[in-house]
C-alpha cells in the first residue's frame, strides 16, 4: 500500500498538524519544583532521556507557561512518570484552576522540588540549559537522583488526545536494548 504525500504544511489547518503529530504515543510526566517554599508543577508529555554520559533529560514547556519560570527559577526540578492510575493527578496538573496539590500526597526531593507518590518513577535534575524551540522551550536537565516507585502498575500514556495504559506485555517483537 502506498500512501500519498500531505499537502505543504502551510495549505493545512494547525489543528491537522496537531491531529497527525498525535498519533506519536508517549508516557505523561508532572514536573515539578518548589518555589519560594511553594510547590509548582506542570504536566507534560515531551519529556525525553537525552544523555547517558552525563545523565540529562529533557522536557519542553511552553512559552506562555506559567509554571516553567518558577521552575527555572528555582533551578531543580523532579520529572515525576505518572503510573496508569493517575491520569486525575495528569488532568490537575494541566488544570488553570484550583491548587494542583490539593489532596495529593509528596515529599521534598532534591531542591525541595515534590515526589509524587505512587508516581512509576521519580527524576530529580537541576536545569542545565535552557535553548529555545519556536513556542516553547527545550529544557536540559542534569540528573541528580532517580528512583524507581509504584511497583507492579504500569505507565500512564496520552495517545490522540486520550489517556491510555499498556495492555498486558505481550511483546509484539523482541526490542534491542538500548
Ligand atoms: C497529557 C498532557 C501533556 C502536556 N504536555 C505539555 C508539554 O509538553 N508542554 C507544555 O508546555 N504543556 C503541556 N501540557 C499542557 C500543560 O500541562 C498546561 O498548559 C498547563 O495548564 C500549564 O500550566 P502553567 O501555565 O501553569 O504552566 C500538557 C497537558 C497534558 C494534559
């Protein structure tokens, strides 16, 4: 089966480019960090591991965040990978209303910054370098302290718009370790 080329971007609509580049599955990660003695966190889903030597990641917030600046400001920050069960703590963390922590239960990391319990694992970096990528930023972080959590749950995905979990582990074909 051969599939035609897509128009030039600029003779299709935003939410197109949007639609399509959704088809690219990912896990959901809140970062984040303690301001001025305030927890702050963010949901997002373009966190990568970028370096082994160094350790660094990555994550991309955008400009008009309102989250990323604090968390600049406060220089560590913790990825928290959020398991299957958590896509309400995903949805407040994402939220333009009400206090994102409430009801949820943390611990100070490195810097301060919260790990979430009953979070799949837990990332604590300070900010390395920050570039800029259009709309958003690219946020390098140096890897502190990581942690492995909830044990025997799976990861929370975001797949087109939906939250999603892994059924079962039937591999589909043996991956190469990388
Ligand atoms: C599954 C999911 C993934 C998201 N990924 C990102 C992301 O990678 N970068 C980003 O800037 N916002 C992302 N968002 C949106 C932010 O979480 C949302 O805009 C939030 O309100 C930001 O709040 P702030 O203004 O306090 O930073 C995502 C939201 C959801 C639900």
């Amino acid at each position: 089966m051969t599939q035609t080329p897509g128009p030039p971007l600029r003779d299709v609509p935003l939410t197109h480019f949007r639609d399509v580049l959704g088809t690219f599955a990912t896990g959901v990660v809140v970062v984040t960090a303690l301001d001025e003695g305030e927890p702050v966190g963010m949901t997002v889903q373009s966190f990568a591991s970028l370096s082994l030597r160094p350790p660094l990641v990555l994550f991309c917030p955008a400009r008009t965040s309102r989250t990323w600046p604090r968390v600049r400001r406060a220089g560590s920050f913790c990825a928290n990978v959020l398991a299957e069960d958590q896509a309400d703590v995903a949805a407040a963390m994402a939220s333009g209303a009400g206090d994102r922590f409430a009801g949820l239960a943390w611990e100070p990391g490195h810097g301060g910054a919260p790990r979430l319990a009953g979070a799949l694992a837990h990332v604590e970096a300070t900010v390395q370098a920050v570039h800029a990528g259009g709309d958003h930023d690219v946020v390098v972080g140096r890897v502190r302290r990581v942690a492995r959590g909830a044990a025997g749950t799976g990861p929370l995905l975001y797949h087109e718009g939906r939250y999603a979990r892994v059924l079962g582990e039937e591999a589909v074909a043996p991956g190469p370790r990388r």
